[in-house]
C-alpha cells in the first residue's frame, strides 16, 4: 500500500508570512497532483508534476517534484486570507489511482 | 465550461433508507470515479469506471453500488444507509487510465447526511 505523509496538518499564519507544505512517501509515483479544497466543495487541481526534480510556479505557489518522485513541496509565498484552505497532495500510481495525503489545512488571518 | 456536476449538492436520509446520488460530466472523459470524504479527512476511493468496466476498491463496503449507464452519467447507490455512511461524497473523472499525464478532475461533492 502506497502511503503519503502530509505535514503539518495544520498551519495559522498571520498575512504576508510565507510556509511550506510536505508531502512525503517510500513509495515511487509516476506524478503527484496538488489540490485545494473549501468547506462544502470538492478539490481543485492546481497543479500536476510528473518529472523528479520538477519546479512548477502559480502566481505565489512554487510546487517541486522531488528528484526521487517520492516527495513533494508546496511552498507559498505572502501568504493571502484567500489562501485559506485544505491542501491535498495526491501520488498517482502506474494504474491512475490517487493516493490522498492526509491534507493540511491553512488558515491565513488579515 | 466542461465540467463535473454532482446532484443533489446536500442529501439527507433516513437510517437504512436507501439513497442514490448523481454525478454528470461534459468533459467525455472514459473514467469515473466515486470517493467518500470525511470530516478532515482525505477522500478515500470507493471504486471508479473505465467505461462500462466496474473496478471496486477492496474495502468499500457491499452496501455501496454504482451504475454507469453511459459516458456522462455515474450512479452512488447506498443501500441501507448507516449513521457511519455521513460523509462527502465527490464524484471525479479522467480522460483515461495509465499515463501519467491524466489528471483527475473533481465535482463539488454530494454532503450527505444520515439521521
């Protein structure tokens, strides 16, 4: 069984601090997708990384693969109250099923 | 805009009373899948379609059911609904299986509530 480890699980920062986000396995994906997630919706994709050692940007979110394809960084600067959110990282096996991390949930205060 | 559509957005039932929810996509992508989300808790896959292929998870209880009866449409059936069976339930789809390259797309979710 696929195992990823997500951490923190939660996270209050104060507006215009910066964090990050891990995501770490043993285990090998062929890519891991980001998502974000509100009360009372389903996940939104941000991004998808598939290569190791891989640097995605969005605006203020800089996503990396590690060279491994074992773990992977989220890491926001400046963070907004519109950050706010539960974070998802999610590895794909060979087969296209998404392992879920546990999720950590951010909460930015003006 | 393509997208996934899950109805109702808040279900409520009785205890073992049986209840269906209902997922569309005009997205024409091949796989559809089903997850259960508890309170903060990541979603957990109960089984997913490619086509009319049926793949159940091994731990999703017989209780649950699904029905596929074309590409756009995917059924949740609960049989008799425990007070344990409360949850989000998110309906997700892909263009297919095996490459790397697929990603997921995610509807808003179905809340049901059990009473």
């Amino acid at each position: 069984t696929q195992l990823l480890e997500q951490s923190p699980q939660f996270l209050s920062i104060q507006e215009g601090e910066n964090l990050t986000v891990y995501c770490n396995s043993s285990s090998v994906f062929s890519s891991l997708q980001w998502y974000r997630q509100e009360p009372g919706e389903g996940p939104v994709l941000l991004v998808t990384v598939v290569t190791g050692g891989e640097v995605k940007k969005l605006k203020r979110l800089t996503f990396q693969f590690g060279d491994a394809r074992k773990d992977s960084s989220l890491h926001i600067t400046a963070a907004q109250p519109g950050d706010t959110g539960l974070y998802l990282c999610a590895g794909k096996n060979a087969g296209n099923m998404l392992t879920f991390g546990g999720g950590t949930r951010l909460m930015v205060k003006p | 805009d393509a997208m996934v559509i899950q109805n109702p957005r808040y279900q409520v039932t009785q205890f073992g009373k049986p209840v269906t929810l209902s997922c569309s996509q005009t997205l024409n992508h091949n796989v559809m899948y089903w997850y259960q989300q508890k309170s903060s808790q990541a979603p957990k896959l109960l089984f997913h379609y490619y086509d009319k292929d049926f793949n159940n998870e091994a731990d999703t209880p017989d209780n649950f059911q699904s029905r596929r009866p074309n590409t756009s449409f995917c059924f949740l059936d609960i049989r008799s609904p425990g007070l344990g069976d409360a949850a989000m339930y998110l309906c997700a789809t892909s263009r297919g299986l095996g490459s790397r390259y697929n990603e997921q797309f995610f509807g808003p979710g179905t809340r049901l509530t059990v009473l």
